[in-house]
C-alpha cells in the first residue's frame, strides 16, 4: 500500500500549499493576528498600507475589528 493511501485510510491528506511564486514578496503575504491587535485599528490600516495591492492574505482575511463594519463586504 502507498505512503497516501495508507494516509487516507486514517482520514489524513498531504494538502497542497499555495504561496507566491515571488519569494521577494513573502512579507506581505503572511499576515498574522495576535489577540493584541484584534481591536487596534491603526495597526490593520498600517497593514493595509504595507500590503497594498500585494499578494496577501489579508485579502482574504476579515480582521476582527471590522465584523460590524459598515464595509465589511467590500472587505
């Protein structure tokens, strides 16, 4: 039996992880939350800033300060 089937029978997949293919842009691609920041709304606009246009995760991501923001569907 093959390493992935044998990992299939215990419900475990090798997922396929999907990153830039520019490494030079890496900072901006990871965005990390700490419970410090959840409520703190110049540290998200000083990432937003950073960001930019960038491949990001933050593009994808709702920080929790903006869940009953007005915009929050255009975010």
């Amino acid at each position: 039996m093959s390493k992935k089937k044998n990992l299939q029978k215990y419900g475990i997949a090798i997922p396929s992880i999907l990153l830039p293919k520019d490494k030079s842009k890496l900072k901006s691609w990871s965005v990390i939350a700490c419970d410090q920041y959840t409520q703190d709304a110049a540290y998200w606009q000083n990432v937003e800033n950073f960001v930019g246009d960038a491949p990001s995760s933050l593009h994808i991501t709702l920080p929790e300060i903006y869940l009953n923001a007005s915009d929050k569907n255009e975010r």
